[in-house]
C-alpha cells in the first residue's frame, strides 16, 4: 500500500508496445528461418532438380527423334533406366527421397513427350501441388546451414527481449517524500544523493543520480520513457517523479543551459553603406566576463 504523496512510475504502454513488436518480428522471422532451414531449400532443391529432368528429357527425345525414326517402345526403354540427377550431398535434399530417384511417368509416355517439356512441366506441378518456379541456382549445404544461424540469432533475441518485458512488467521506480525506489528494488534516500546528471532527461528521459551514504555507494538510472512516461493525459509520471527528486536535492547538478542569443538590430535607412557595424559583447556563462 503506497503513501498518498508516493510517485508509483510503471512500465509505459509506450515500452510495452515496442517490446510486444520486436519479440513478434524476431519471433516470425525465426520461424521463417526454421522452415527454410529445415524443409524449405530442400524441398525447393527437389524442385530445381525435377525441373532440370524435364528438360534435359525434352532434349533428348528431341535428339532421339530426329527424322522420326524413335519408336515409343524405343524413347520407353530409354526413359525408364533413367533416373533424377540429384547432387551427391543428401543434406541438401528432403529426407524422405528415395534415391535413385526414376523419371516421373510423363516422361516415359512417348506421345506426352511430343508436347513441349515445360508444358508438361507445368502439369507435372498442378497433379503434385508443388510451385512450378525454382530458383536460379540450388541452394548448396552453407546456404542452407546460414539459415540455421539466423533462426538462432533470431530465436535468442526473442528470448532475450521476452525476459527483458517480463522482468520490466514486474518493476516500478517509486519516489516518496524521503527517498526514491529504483526500478531494482535500491531505496536510496535523497540526503545521500550527490549528484544528479540530467544531460539526456530532454531528450531521451535518462537521469543518473549518484549516490553515497548509509544506503551505501552506486548510481540509480531513471529511465522515464520506460518507467512513468511523459504522456501528458496520464499526468506525466516521470516528470512529477523528477520534480519530487530535483525538490528535495541538494547535492550537484549537471545539466545542458539553453543559451539565447540576442537577435542584430535592423539596419536603419539612413545608415552609411561604408559604415563598420557595431559588434555587441555578451557575457560568457562560465565566467561573466565580456569577451576582449
């Protein structure tokens, strides 16, 4: 139960939504990887290679044939103690192949064989449900252990970003009147706070406060974009918690000055166009001197 004045900063809807993206887009892309890895390129091998049968079978009635002299018993003897040049590396093929592999039947029908090979091809692929396209080039052993790689990357990122949105939905950073509550569960009060840096609070909503004292030695990082948020219809959490801090600070403060730079005058109508302009002097921050 927290005190009426307690500052409770949670874990913003803003993290918890790009935390959910990522885990999703590794997560599909992981199992994009898998399939390919596992079945996928072996199955597009398969295909690549089945493809190359028909056409190197078009070719060779075509030579077979010339002049009309093949016979259907002859292209039939021929075709059937041929087999599917597959490559030597069973990795790269589905593992349910069996090998040799013979010339599917199309190819042993004489009269079929007389009808363009890749239109037989294109049967071919309707009857056995299989994508007529393939690709340029097989795909050899690296390239398919590379997909192996990327689903492991991708499988660990997934994991690692799962844990990071678990953890964080799990922490707060809590400001009371006397001490803050890092989103580690650290109580550090604010009389042992030294010092504060706010270089990143405006543009990233990073502040780092160090710390010294009978809560011992560290550096508290407040994180405001991913604890409290700056969303003004939830009444800016992670400001209020700032303001809290800054309040009741009394240690060293670092952070950027605004510096304002005094616009030049106009130049009046009835200046000479020879004159030297006046150049003004400003006092520099650091020191409050004029410059020479």
């Amino acid at each position: 139960m927290t005190e009426p004045d307690t500052i409770v900063c949670k874990p913003t809807r803003w993290f918890l939504f790009r935390a959910s993206v990522m885990i999703l887009m590794f997560g599909v892309f992981a199992v994009m990887f898998f399939i390919d890895g596992s079945s996928g390129y072996c199955k597009k091998n398969e295909v690549y290679y089945l493809k190359k049968t028909f056409e190197k079978a078009g070719v060779e009635f075509s030579k077979m044939n010339q002049g009309g002299s093949l016979t259907p018993e002859a292209w039939k003897q021929h075709a059937a103690a041929q087999t599917v040049d597959f490559p030597a590396d069973r990795s790269v093929l589905p593992s349910h192949l069996n090998l040799p592999m013979a010339w599917p039947e199309v190819l042993q029908d004489y009269g079929r064989m007389q009808t363009q090979w890749n239109l037989l091809w294109r049967e071919y692929t309707k009857t056995r449900g299989i994508n007529e396209s393939v690709p340029e080039e097989p795909y050899d052993a690296r390239k398919i252990k590379e997909q192996w790689v990327v689903f492991w990357i991708c499988s660990s990122l997934t994991l690692a970003i799962s844990f990071v949105l678990l953890r964080t939905l799990r922490r707060s950073i809590v400001a009371d009147a006397v001490s803050i509550t890092d989103q580690r569960g650290r109580r550090v009060p604010y009389s042992d706070m030294k010092f504060l840096d706010l270089r990143k609070w405006d543009g990233k909503g990073l502040a780092f406060v160090a710390y010294s004292g009978a809560s011992g030695a560290g550096r508290i990082r407040l994180d405001g974009l991913t604890y409290g948020g700056f969303n003004k219809e939830d009444d800016e959490p992670a400001e209020k918690l700032m303001q809290r801090l800054r309040s009741n600070f009394s240690g060293e403060v670092i952070e950027y000055a605004s510096v304002t730079f005094p616009q030049p005058a106009a130049a009046s109508p009835e200046a000479s166009p020879d004159a030297t302009p006046e150049v003004a002097s400003e006092a520099t921050p650091e020191t409050g001197q004029k410059p020479d």
